[in-house]
C-alpha cells in the first residue's frame, strides 16, 4: 500500500471543509496545519498553497474546474468523507492517492436498506397515505420474513445489510463482479434474478456498473419483486423502471435516482408501487463523526509514515 512522502520533521498541510474536521485535525500534532477553504474561489494561497492532504466536501463533492488542483503542486492525498468516489476515480494527476471513508456510511446505509425493505414489503406507505386521509383501510401486503434476497454488491455495506437481514430467516445470495467463496459473480445474474423476491443493488459506479440494472435486468425479476437502489442513481435505466413501475409488475425502493436530485414533475415522483427518499441513507447523527474518524486515523498513518488505508486504485 502507498504511504506519503513526508520528512520526519516536516509540517503536514491538510486542505478541510470545516472548522470542526479543521480542529480535529490539528489536534492530532502540532506539525499539523488545517486550512479551511472553498475549492469554489479557485487555487489556495499562502501556506495552504502547500497542502499534501485534501479533504473534499461530503455529499457529491467534485473537482473544480478553476485550476483548483493546479494550485496545489505539493499533493499528495485526496481524502473523502464519503465512500463513493466516482466522481474522483481516474480524474487526479498522476502520483496523487485517492482514499475513501470506507465504513462511515454502513451502518446508517444498511439500516436504510433493511428499513426500506421492511416498509416496502408490509405496505407501509400505503397505510400512512390512508392515515392521512382518515381512512381504516385493512389489506394484506407481503412479508420479509423467509423472503428470497440478492444483494448485488457484496463489499462493505452489503455485506452489513445481510448481517441485519438475518434475523429475518431470509435466502441470501451475493453477487459480486467477480465469483469467490459465499459470492456469485455479476455473470450469473440472469439465472438468479427470476429467483429474487428483493434484488438490493449496492454497487459502487463503474463502467461496468452504469446502467447494469436495465431493461433485460428487470425483465428477469419475478412479478411482484421489489428493487432496492441505496448505489447511485445511474446504476439503475431510470425509463426502463418506470416502465416496469407502471405496469405494477415490479415494486422499488430508491435512496438515488438518475437524475438528482429528481426535478419537479418528473413521472418518478408519482410511479406507482416506489418508496422515494432523497439520498439520505447514510445521513444519520453519527455519520459525521465516522467519517471524521476516517480522516484522522489516515492522517495518523501519514504523520507515522504507515502505509495508508482504504485507497481507491481502481474500480
């Protein structure tokens, strides 16, 4: 694994979003210096012009087209808070890391799973539409319980969602781009999704992932399955699930959708058969404080000169 070229004695720069991470950091040793800055106004100055460390904003943060980067010609590390990273991947100069806060996001993303499954499966909300309306409306809506499971992606946080789903006696099958012991490979999706009751895709994006959930995709699902999107919208052919979801023949559950944030009047908002929420799975209270946690114990490796963790080499 990569480490950082730092002298002994050398100062540490660490570009941050704010004076919370800013502090955070700092505390770590005093030859830590953080710099709060926006990349928006453009290439740093000053001593923040001699950052090794970036840590970009979470929540689809991006690279700035200002000459943001090409002000920093001591970089060393991109740092996220987030663990996507699609819109870093392949976009950094040559000799600078890219590391992701893998694991700030599972708990909070799984739950959203299994939440929006539970919701999804026992018709909640059908019934809470019908509270509003003041209506006692009893009908029967399907079970998770023994339900038939495949969860497309079988890293960090999909392996958490398995581990929360079995308590409720459920078949679980992972997928994962490549075969390996306890996990099919993306090739024997066709023969295993007819079998699905629940098809949880959670896939970071790739070529390979854009659009993986198409029309043929779908079509392979049984009558009635429910598709839970907690990846990224462009993962899923958004008009071949509305065609599906108008018909009635599959359910969904989606934290993302292509486009986002979904504009007003778009057919999704009122597809029959979706429960929409508007990326918030991993936003939770704790969330911050793990991803926070990420950072420092990174640059805690820097600062002792250790090879560094969760780096992003290649999707």
């Amino acid at each position: 694994m990569p480490r950082l070229n730092l002298a002994p004695d050398e100062l540490l720069h660490v570009l941050v979003p704010s004076r919370a991470l800013a502090a955070a950091v700092e505390g770590l040793s005093p030859r830590v210096r953080a710099h709060r800055i926006d990349p928006a106004d453009g290439a740093p100055t000053g001593e923040a012009a001699a950052a090794q460390v970036w840590v970009p904003r979470g929540g689809g943060a991006e690279i700035p087209g200002n000459g943001f980067l090409e002000g920093l010609p001591r970089l060393q590390l991109v740092q996220l808070l987030s663990a996507g990273a699609e819109t870093f991947v392949g976009r950094l100069p040559d000799g600078v890391v890219l590391a992701n806060a893998r694991g700030a996001h599972t708990p909070s993303t799984a739950e959203w799973a299994v939440a929006a499954i539970l919701a999804a499966q026992r018709g909640i909300p059908f019934f809470v539409r019908e509270q509003e309306a003041g209506r006692w409306s009893s009908s029967t809506h399907r079970s998770l319980v023994g339900a038939r499971v495949l969860v497309v992606g079988a890293g960090d946080i999909g392996t958490a969602i398995g581990r929360m789903l079995a308590g409720f006696d459920v078949e679980l099958t992972y997928v994962g781009r490549t075969a390996r012991e306890g996990v099919r490979g993306t090739v024997e999706l066709p023969r295993l999704l007819p079998h699905a009751d629940v098809v949880i895709v959670i896939v970071p994006v790739t070529p390979e992932t854009t659009g993986l959930v198409d029309a043929a995709f779908l079509a392979a699902m049984p009558d009635g399955a429910l598709l839970v999107n907690a990846a990224r919208g462009v993962v899923v052919d958004t008009d071949a699930l509305l065609a599906e979801l108008t018909s009635g023949r599959l359910r969904a559950a989606l934290d993302v959708t292509d486009p986002e944030p979904l504009p007003e009047g778009h057919p999704l908002w009122s597809a029959p058969g979706l429960l929409l929420t508007p990326h918030v799975a991993g936003a939770v209270p704790d969330t911050n404080a793990r991803a926070a946690a990420a950072v420092t114990d990174q640059l805690t490796r820097v600062l002792a000169g250790e090879p560094l963790v969760n780096v992003v080499d290649r999707y």
